[in-house]
C-alpha cells in the first residue's frame, strides 16, 4: 500500500516506499514499478521527477497533461523546494557545508554517478547537520540541481556516504537494509490555482529504527 499524502485532480503526492522503482528498470524489466501501481487506482500519470529505487519520500505526479506541462517547468527552473534527510557514516566537523561538484553519470549496469570537475554537469547540494553521534550522524540536505544520486555521490566525495549505501563505498550496516535517504519535503505552486504547498513525508519504519539507534548511541 502506497501512502497519499495529498491528491486532487491535477496532481498526486505519495510517500514513495523504498524498492519501487518509479518507471520500469531496463535491467529488471518484470520488476513491479510505482506508476503502474498506482495507475491502476489513479488513471494515468506523468512522471513530473524521480527518486532512486531505494530512496523513500515525498514525490509529485501530474494527473493531467497541463499539470505536466506547469509542474515540470518548476523543476526546470528549479523553482521547487527539497528537503532530504540522511544517515550517514562518520562525523562532520563542520556544522553547515555546500557541495559543488561536477557530476557525470557512469553508464553501466552498476548505475553509478561519478564526479567528473572537466565533463561533469554542475552540481549542489547544501547540507545542516542536525545529530552528531559516534560513529553515524543525521543531516538534512537541500540540493539546487537534481542530478542522478546527486546526494549520495556528494556525500561520499565528502568523505561521509550514507549509511547502507554500498554503491558509494559505505561499510556494511546493520542499521538499516538500503541507503538511509528520505525525501522529507518537497515546496512547489500548485499547478493550476497557483498556491504554494509544502508537503511532508513521514519517516518509514526502516529509517524510524535506524534514527532511534543513533539517538541511543548520543545517549
């Protein structure tokens, strides 16, 4: 069951359960995917912006092909808002930090994004640190541009991968069973009355467990 956290007739805004894709994968074609999910109860969706697989949170979808139109141009001019919060292995020293590195994505099976400073696309990602624990700490990011894995792959270049994500190098964990990324918030216009909505997501069981660890560890 996917959770609606907001719906009307132009749009609908999910909490995206961690390992859905949101359109079919071309290396796992039979795999189920969000939008088929949901068009079965919804009718048809565009696909306004994507998380990876194994990110939960917030999500938008048009439900007509205006919203489409409006929506998308939003995120094009990066007029929207995100807000992520993140696990992460080790413990910053600083307390905000901007990351501005070139990004380019490494076709392969692998799907891996790589830091490129003479090919890569510009790329930025704002970071708070929110908990400081031992050996995991908690931070909300805010990225500018929307780049494959653009959080993850900052975050690893900065010396800090978040936790569970094996792609980037983190260490084994048994805090939790994938990246811990959630797409807490998301700011846009409505697309056709034009009110601004900030939505939030709710934590999801995984990421709930993994967060109450790291509070037991500052204790």
């Amino acid at each position: 069951m996917i959770n609606i956290l907001y719906t009307d007739t132009s749009l609908l805004v999910i909490n995206k359960p961690a390992g859905l894709s949101v359109l079919p994968d071309g290396w796992e074609p039979n795999e189920p995917y969000l939008v088929r999910d949901l068009t079965e109860e919804f009718g048809r969706l565009w696909v306004v912006h994507r998380l990876d697989k194994v990110t939960s949170g917030v999500m938008v979808l048009a439900r007509t092909a205006e919203a489409h139109r409006t929506l998308n141009l939003q995120f094009e001019r990066h007029e929207t808002h995100k807000v992520y919060h993140a696990l992460i292995n080790g413990t910053p020293a600083w307390n905000e930090h901007t990351a501005r590195h070139k990004l380019r994505v490494n076709v392969g099976h692998s799907h891996r994004t790589v830091v490129d400073h003479a090919k890569g696309r510009p790329a930025e990602t704002a970071f708070h640190l929110l908990q400081r624990g031992k050996t995991v700490s908690l931070l909300e990011a805010r990225p500018a541009t929307g780049r494959t894995h653009q959080i993850r792959v900052h975050l690893y270049a900065l010396g800090f991968p978040i936790l569970g994500d094996t792609l980037y190098s983190a260490p084994p964990t048994d805090f939790i069973a994938r990246p811990a990324l959630h797409a807490l918030s998301l700011t846009f216009s409505h697309p056709i009355n034009g009110k601004w909505l900030t939505i939030e997501a709710p934590y999801p069981a995984d990421f709930t467990l993994a967060l109450q660890r790291l509070n037991h560890e500052i204790l």
